[in-house]
C-alpha cells in the first residue's frame, strides 16, 4: 500500500497560487507569478530528487496537470528524473470536464474522490504523490486521506492570491516529523496528519 504525500510551495502569507511562472495561473487577477524562482539553489533540488525517486504515481489537479502536461512531455532528457517519473508513471487526475486526455499515462477519475483515492493508495507501490494541486490537497485534508505534507515555505509575502488553507479548511492537526532550511531561506518543513486537533487552556484554575 502507497503513501499519499503531497508537496506545496507557499509564501509566508501561506499563498500557493502561480509559484513557477507569471503565466501559470493568472486566476483573479494575480500578476506575481514566479514567485518561487529567485531562491531555487542545489539544496532545493536535493529535495525534489529525493521525492521524485520514492514516486510510483501521481495524483494531480486539474490546473497542475494542465500546466505540468503543456511543459514535461517536451523534456526527454533520460537524466532528468522529474521528466522521465511523469512522462512514464501513471498519472491520475479527479476531473468532470477532461475528457481525453494526451498525455500518455493518464487516468481520469470521475467517481467518488474518497473511494477512488483510498483505492489508489492501496495499488501503489511506493508514494502516490501529489505536487501543488491546493485545492485537491484541501479535499483530501478534509477527507483525513493525506498521509504526509512537504510544506515548501518561501520568504516572500505576497498579500494577494488563493491560500493553501483559507477559512472553511477542516481544523486537522498535523505531526513535524522532519525539515531542513536551504541556502536561500525555503523552509521545508515534513508533517503527517494525524487527525482533529487537541484543545485546552492556559488559564490559570480558579481552585489553584
């Protein structure tokens, strides 16, 4: 049984919105696209080796599978592993609107996302992971399905754009369970769900 993992960049101001290019997704009319380029550095591309060799599919939304298949089947260098994991594993994708999809290796799911997922889970070998995606990575918060969080934090602030967990998010609770700080300041920082969160008070008893 596979691993649900999922990985997202963030800004300070917890923004994920168009972290890799002015163009890649303009909604609303957010115009700092490329945000997360200027602190790319070697200890940023440790990180994203190491995730992308414990991979054994992908599970995308739509937006993100959109943007990733216009760009990585042009890359056919068999040293790039980010290239060669998505253009030969499977890719899945929750979607009511795709239909037929080019990009070889690619499911379209239209059932139920707990029961389609949860039965992902079961037939990958290795991690089903899932890059940027925030609203999925939202839903399958709210669904208790994620199993562990890479959250990429950028010392930016942006004051605009969509937030990976705006209000209305599930309250969920997570456990630190590694991180490292790279050259450039990106926190990355390792969680696993581990459910509702816990509550209490630092008021002082009144029988104390």
């Amino acid at each position: 049984m596979g691993k649900l993992v999922s990985t997202v960049f963030v800004s300070l101001d917890g923004v994920y919105q168009a972290p890799g290019g002015p163009s890649e997704d303009p909604r609303d009319g957010f115009t700092q696209g490329g945000w997360s380029v200027p602190f790319d550095d070697e200890d940023f591309g440790r990180f994203v080796t190491e995730s992308f060799g414990r991979v054994g599919a992908f599970l995308l939304g739509r937006r993100t599978y959109d943007i990733f298949a216009g760009y990585w089947p042009k890359i056919t260098d068999p040293e790039n592993i980010v290239a060669t994991r998505l253009n030969t594993l499977p890719k899945y994708v929750p979607s009511t609107t795709l239909t037929d999809p080019a990009w070889a290796g690619t499911t379209v799911l239209t059932g139920d996302l707990a029961k389609e997922v949860a039965g992902l889970k079961e037939r990958t070998d290795g991690e089903l992971q899932v890059h940027g995606s925030g609203a999925l990575v939202r839903s399958l918060t709210d669904l208790g399905l994620l199993d562990t969080l890479h959250l990429m934090t950028f010392p930016v602030v942006l004051g605009a754009g969509r937030r990976l967990f705006p209000e209305g998010t599930a309250p969920t609770a997570f456990r630190h369970v590694g991180g490292s700080v790279t050259s450039t300041g990106v926190t990355i920082a390792t969680y696993e769900l581990t459910g509702p969160p816990s509550y209490g008070s630092y008021e002082i008893p009144a029988d104390a």
